[in-house]
C-alpha cells in the first residue's frame, strides 16, 4: 500500500531510526515501524484489518480517519487517499477499496475529550 505523509517533520522522524527513537522511546518507535511495515505490505486496507494493532475506523469529529495501536494510549491515525472514501449500499467504509494512506499523526486523542 502507498503511504505518504501530511506532516514532513513527523515522516523524516519516523524513516531515520534515531530520531523516531529518540522523539518516542523504544516501545513506540518499534511499534510505529511495526504498523508501517503492515501497512507497506497490504495491499489493501482489508489486509490489515485483522492483524494484531486493532485497525479501527474512527467516529464523531474524527470519521474518514483510522487508527491504530501503538503503546498505550498511543494511535497511528491516517486517512484514505481514496476520495470521497468507498463507501457501500449501507454507507459504510469498504475497506478492501482502500489502496493507500495518508498518515496524519500520532497522538493520544483520547486526551482530546
């Protein structure tokens, strides 16, 4: 799958190894590289859906994003690059239409409450 970043600083922190570790510690830098790699390789969003990092649609002021485990209570949280995003019949997300991202950041938004 295509990635791309909406955030320059935040791409070049996570492709150099040193400063991803050094801006998020060890857990969440070997988690975030974890979660990009899945995401390289799938060749869709259904690819993913299922595997361990609990791939989620996002709902209320942030639906249209995903999210996806880091540490506690970290998130990866990206978007479609597919618009207006797949929907079906029953106007849910198809996520097997889903061929690239955008990565938007990586956040606690539960603090957003």
């Amino acid at each position: 799958m295509k990635i791309t970043f909406t955030d320059k600083k935040l791409e070049k922190i996570v492709n150099d190894d040193r400063k991803l570790l050094k801006e998020f510690g060890k857990l969440r830098a070997e988690k975030t590289k974890t979660r990009l790699a899945q995401l390289r390789f799938a060749n869709t969003l259904e690819d993913v859906r299922h595997l361990p990092g609990n791939y989620h649609e996002l709902i209320n002021n942030r639906k249209g994003q995903w999210a996806c485990d880091l540490d506690q209570p970290y998130r990866l949280i990206f978007t479609p690059h597919e618009s207006p995003i797949p929907t079906n019949e029953h106007n849910q997300y198809i996520w097997l239409e889903i061929s690239g991202v955008e990565i938007i950041e990586i956040i606690n938004y539960h603090k957003e409450k």
